[in-house]
C-alpha cells in the first residue's frame, strides 16, 4: 500500500472512526483530493478535534508531473524523509 493510502486511512480511522463521528462527509472528499493531489508536499491541518502533521523532504528526485512518482536524478545524493503524526487537541 502507498505512502499516500496509507496517509488516508490513518486519518480516515483516527479522525472520522470515533464513536459519534461517520466516515463519510463533505470534509473527507476534501482530504483525500488534498493528500492525492499532492503526493510529495508536506500538509498540517486540524480535523474535527485532531491535528495531523506530515513532513516531507527530499533531494536528489525529481516528481514526475502528472505521474505522481520521484525519479533519481543522475550523479545526485538521493534522500527520502517522511514524517506522519495525528495528536487529539
């Protein structure tokens, strides 16, 4: 499963899975085009009670427009770095 997915179900379980919460709603269209659209930007947002946090940095990739993947870029250092993190306010 991608990063991306990943990302969505974790906020989709914690944020919208509570007891008195749905699943479904108008905000969770918005979430999911947000982190899909951008699959290699870093977001931080607050959602029904929850801040979620997520940190990405690189170098030596380039982002494939409209594929949605990081290609090496010759002679280059490559490094990845991801940090995902949902906290209750």
């Amino acid at each position: 499963m991608s990063r991306v997915r990943l990302s969505i179900l974790s906020i989709l379980s914690f944020v919208k899975g509570r007891e008195g919460f749905t699943p479904f709603g108008g905000d969770v269209e918005e979430i999911i085009r947000k982190i899909s659209n951008a699959p290699y930007e870093s977001f931080s947002f607050s959602l029904e009670g929850v801040d979620i946090t997520c940190d990405v940095d690189y170098s030596g990739y380039f982002q494939a427009t409209g594929v949605g993947i990081l290609w090496p870029e010759d002679d280059q250092e490559h490094r990845f770095s991801f940090s995902f993190s949902m906290q209750k306010i």
